[in-house]
C-alpha cells in the first residue's frame, strides 16, 4: 500500500471548498453540497426551458409546413376545377 505524507495532502484539507460550477466558497461539505445540488437544478431548469422552447418551434414550423401544403393542394384543386369548367364550355 502507498503511504502518504502529510506534507503532500494537508494544504489540500485547508483550501476552501469551493463549487466546480461557480466558485461558490462554501465553510463546511453539507453547504458546498446543498449549493451544488442547487445549481444542478437551475442547470436542468434551464435544459428544460430550453427543450421546450426547441419543441414548440418545430411545431409551429410543421403546423406552417401543413398550412402551405394545404393551401397548395386547394390552389390546385381550384385550378383542376377551372380547367375541367373551361373544357365543359367549349
């Protein structure tokens, strides 16, 4: 088993505790690990948010993109209408 020195690790033990997100300095584990439970939720909140916003804008773009082909098919319909009506007078 490797042995460590005391030399080597205990700067590390009395550095801060700080947040890997934001730099947050908390005093003890506890706050540091409430704090960064906290940003991971405002960090989901945000994909969520941002999901549902991608999501609604692709359905507005097909509902538009069904809007047209219908239209189109109705423009087409109308013009088939008006050929036929025409070949039916002469």
């Amino acid at each position: 088993m490797v042995k460590l020195e005391e030399k080597q690790y205990e700067s590390l033990l009395k550095e801060d505790l700080a947040c890997f997100h934001c730099n947050h300095v908390s005093k003890n584990m506890p706050q540091l690990k409430q704090h960064i439970e906290e940003e991971w939720n405002k960090l989901a909140e945000r994909e969520r948010t941002r999901a549902d916003r991608k999501r609604k804008l692709e359905e507005r773009k097909d509902r538009k993109k069904t809007e047209e082909l219908a239209e189109g098919e109705e423009q087409e319909e109308e013009e088939v209408l008006a050929k036929k009506a025409k070949i039916d007078e002469d």
